[in-house]
C-alpha cells in the first residue's frame, strides 16, 4: 500500500515538473525516430512485395544459394568463435584470480584487454595477412611458405577471436573474484584435488556466467562487418552479404530482408543473454568473496599456465605491434628495407588524411557529450524517477546493443533516403554529417546507459530529495547533484563514446557520402585494395588519437574524479 502510494506521489511530482516532463517526450521521440522507426521500416520493407503484403522477398532471398550460405556461414564461425573466446577468456580470467604470477604477466594482461578497446574493429585482419598471408612476414620470409592462403573461414575465426576473447576475460574476472573461497577451500580440505574443485565447484557457479560470455561474443562476431569484409575472402557471412546486396546488386528491398533474419537471429541471442542468462548470473554470484584468496603457487600449475597466458598475450600484443611497424616498410612483402616515413607523410599529402581526420574528430567529438549526456538522463529517469514509459526508455536504449551496424545502416537509409514514410520529411538529414552523429549517439547508447545505471544505483534517494525539499527543481537537481556524483561514469562514457564513434564502420559504411571522409572507412577501403602499408599508417595515427582520449580521461578521473574528492575528504 505504502509503496503503491509512494509511487503515485512521484508520478504526480512529474506532471508538476514541465522541464521532466519535456525531457521524456523529446527522448521518447528520439529514440521511437532513430532505432524503432528504422527497424519498423526494414520489417515493412520486407514484408512489402508487388501485390501487398506478402512474404515474397523472403522466399525470394531464401531461394539465393549465396545468402543461403551466408547464414550457415555466419552461425558456424559465431558459434566456434563464441566457444573459443569464452575458453580463452576464462584461462586468462583464471589464471589473473587463482593464479600467483609476476607483475608482468598481470601488466600483458592489462595490455591485452586495453588494446580492442583503442583499436579499430579490423587491425587484426590487417596483422594477419601481413604476417600469415601469401606475402607475409612470416609464411613467405621466414618459412619458405608460398601457398598459404589465409583468407576464408580460418582466418576470421581467428582474427574474431583474438578481437573477442578479451571481452570474455574481463567478464570471467569479475565474476571468479565474486566466487566464496571458503567452498573450494572446503572441497580442498577434504581431499579434492584442484581440477576436481574446479569442475565440481568453480566450474558449475560459473555456468551461467559462461552462457553469457558466449552470447555476448557470438552476437558481436555474426554483426562483425569489416573483419569478413577484409580477411574473408570468398567466404560470404550476412553482414557483408547485405553490404554487397545493397552497394553491387542494388537490391535495397532484398538487403533490407537479409538484414531483418539477421536482426532477428542477434535480438534473440541478446533476450537470451540479458532476460536469463544475465540474472541467473546475478543470483549464482551474489555479493563479493568474503575474504582474500590464497593464490595457487605450485609451481607445477603456475608456470604452465602463466607461461601458455604469457605467449598468447605476447602474441596479441605482436599483432598489433605489427600495424605501426608495417606503415615504415616501403612495399610491403616485397622490400622491407629502408624503414620510411613515406606512407605518413603521403596519409596528409596525397590521401586526403587531413580531411579524413578532421571529419572522424569532429563528428566523433560533436557525438560524444550527447551520448554522454543523453546516456545519464537516461539513467536517471530509469534509476531515480517513477513513471509508466519508463521501461519503453530503458528498453529501446539498450536495444540498439543487439542490432548490428550493417542492419542499422540499412534501416536508415530506406528509413530516411526519402524521408519518413517516404513523404519527404526528415529527408534532408540523409547523406549529411548529421545522419553520422545520430549514428554514432545511437550505437554508443546502450554502453553509457549501463554504466550510469549502475554508478545511479549507488547513490542514496535522499541526497536529491534534500535538494528539492530546498526548492530546486528537477534540471537543477540533476545538473548541480546527481551529475557530479556521477561524473567518473560521465567522463568514462564521454570518452568511451568518443572511442566507439571514431573508430566505428559497420553503421556509417553504407551512408557516408563523398562529402565526408572518415578513417575507418578510408582504412577499409586501402585494405581491400592490398594497399597495407597505407592502411597500417591510417590506423596507426587513429589507435594514437584513441590511446590519447583513453589516457586524458583516466589522467581526469584520477585528478578531478569523485574518487579524488572523496580521498581528499578522508
């Protein structure tokens, strides 16, 4: 009853607030306009043949043996690369948790997880074929073999899962540092060994854990785009099969389909991961570990492990080392020497470089504080405030997580070529920057909206609720209490936004126009054209400018965080 009232009281707090009330509509009608109505019209699309609505352009891409293959092909390599990142993951999770081991094996660690984060989605494609390709370092020049084709199902199964595992690595960490040590320790005590502790006591606690290791690495492998686009060869999967189908056949309606199954295929894997596997996760781990781990230190364990975790990440490390090393060959493949400073210089003289930057950073920068900002009153009308369209907020904000750039590319263009409903309006939005900094606000969305979420939840109702019985009102409230409360999740979604929008290609590669140049798109476009040594050299100032933001925030956080202020409290 009283929770009842208390919620009515809050609801008729909101009607009073004109600036609350103003801010759900326009976000309700952001997020209906630029992820649900983009969706709807892919749906209509499909579903729209010569004599109405009719399932013919389904049975029409079905009937195409090359999409056929394209969905096996996408389901085979999501699923291997899912089981194998997971696997690899949990070994580095595990060794990091359970494992005493040198300060640096634990400072590769940290390398390996921070390198897919500042790097584009396909430096790893690049690495690959310089080093393992019909003209790499390694196959040709130092083992004599000239036949190597690396291109194909191999080659992007490892590239995913080099890109991936590391994903999996920081979600197995946290939960095995949640695990109660005292339940191995009592297994321990009575006679069990440590592979019998780890498969009867570790091993079940972390099974829904792994689940959603597994699904969040197999939804971002079959809605990977530029991996296949580079290293796949004549290996078809849907992503790039709905580029193709859009960009060579002009099929839109038939892409438009295409990316409907795969939408469809990626919604439900994420209801899978974030409806059940995320809260069983949450119920079989709860709270953190009562006290501290005894870290294993016989050897006969630790040296294997630390040594086969230490070579794996060595090897990460040497795959990305090679980008910035294969920009300084002058041909790559065929001349390695004299190092040059050549292909830089050309990136700024004869590749428009300069433009392509200037247009990456400026969108990307115009990008990120409104994602950052429309990412913490997202979750602070989620967290703090009561009213019916509450979950529709929450929902459609996370729900572009689970729709793939090539989809949401698609989407827009049939949804906005010619305007809404294809009356006109909003038409003038598409081909422009514009379109590409909606893009980028919409496919960052979901991760600042987590993140503010979580670092919301930590803070006390009463703190704002002082500031409103003072007389502040809700914009006042939000700007001059909860924002600097929360401004370590700000700043690491600003930055985070800033990240994922300079280095994104799946969703802009269909709508950028000759009139903006961005660098992952000009990447792409050398590498496919077996220009490496140019792409290695764009790629490189672009992990540079990543590494920068990611370093200047923590240098922020660290200085000027709510951790500091707190510090200098005590």
């Amino acid at each position: 009853m009283a929770s009842s009232q208390g919620a009515a009281l809050d609801r008729k707090k909101l009607m009073a607030d004109p600036i609350m009330m103003t801010t759900i509509v326009l976000l309700i009608a952001f997020l209906t306009l630029f992820i649900l109505y983009p969706l709807a019209i892919l749906l209509v699309d499909s579903l729209y043949g010569s004599n109405g609505l009719s399932l013919e352009t389904f049975t029409r891409i079905f009937q195409m043996r090359t999409f056929r293959h394209a969905i096996k092909n996408t389901l085979l390599v999501g699923i291997v690369v899912g089981v194998l990142s997971t696997l690899i993951g949990l070994l580095f999770a595990y060794v990091e948790v359970y494992v005493r081991m040198r300060k640096v094996v634990g400072g590769l660690f940290k390398v390996v997880s921070m390198l897919p984060v500042v790097s584009p989605p396909f430096v790893l494609s690049l690495s690959m074929i310089m080093l393992f390709g019909k003209a790499g370092l390694i196959t040709r020049f130092v083992l004599g073999i000239y036949d190597n084709n690396i291109y194909g199902y191999w080659g992007i199964v490892i590239v995913q899962t080099l890109t991936f595992f590391p994903v999996c690595y920081m979600m197995m960490k946290g939960l095995l540092k949640n695990i109660d040590p005292s339940m191995e320790e009592a297994a321990r005590d009575m006679g069990a060994s440590r592979w019998k502790v780890f498969t009867t006591v570790t091993l079940p606690l972390l099974l829904p854990g792994l689940g959603n290791a597994f699904l969040v690495t197999f939804i971002e492998s079959i809605a990977d785009f530029a991996n296949p686009m580079i290293i796949g060869g004549s290996y078809d999967t849907l992503a790039t099969t709905i580029y193709l189908q859009i960009t060579g056949a002009m099929d839109k309606q038939g892409a438009a389909a295409m990316a409907v199954v795969l939408l469809c295929i990626t919604l439900l894997m994420f209801a899978v991961q974030k409806y059940y596997l995320e809260r069983k996760t949450a119920a079989t781990l709860t709270g953190k570990a009562s006290r501290a781990r005894m870290l294993i230190e016989d050897k006969s364990v630790t040296i294997p492990l630390t040594a086969l975790c230490a070579l794996a990440a060595i090897f990460v490390i040497m795959m990305y080392i090679c980008v910035p090393i294969g920009a300084l060959f002058p041909t790559w493949g065929y001349k390695f020497t004299p190092l040059t400073f050549k292909w830089f210089q050309q990136v700024f003289t004869r590749y428009k470089g300069l433009k392509a930057f200037r247009d990456s950073f400026v969108l990307s920068l115009i990008a990120s504080p409104i994602t950052a900002l429309l990412s913490m009153i997202i979750s602070y009308l989620v967290v703090k405030r009561n009213f019916k369209s509450k979950g529709f907020i929450e929902a459609v904000s996370i729900l572009a997580m689970a729709v793939p750039g090539t989809v949401l590319g698609v989407g827009y263009i049939r949804g906005f070529a010619n305007g809404l409903f294809h009356t006109g309006i909003l038409s003038g939005i598409y081909g422009t920057g514009l379109i590409l900094i909606i893009v980028f606000v919409v496919r960052s969305l979901p991760t600042g909206t987590r993140s503010g979420i979580s670092a919301l939840r930590q803070i006390d109702k009463s703190i704002e609720e002082s500031a409103y019985d003072m007389g502040a009102d809700s914009l006042k409230v939000f700007t001059s209490v909860t924002l600097p409360l929360i401004k370590d999740s700000f700043l690491s979604g600003l930055v985070t936004a800033f990240v994922r929008s300079i280095t994104a290609i799946s969703a802009i590669i269909l709508l950028v126009t000759p009139s903006y140049l961005l660098i992952t798109v000009q990447i792409n476009e050398f590498a496919e054209k077996g220009a490496y040594s140019i792409a290695c050299a764009f790629a490189t100032i672009l992990i540079l400018i990543t590494y920068g933001a990611v370093l200047l925030m923590n240098f922020f956080i660290k200085h000027f965080g709510t951790s500091k202020v707190i510090k200098e409290a005590e």
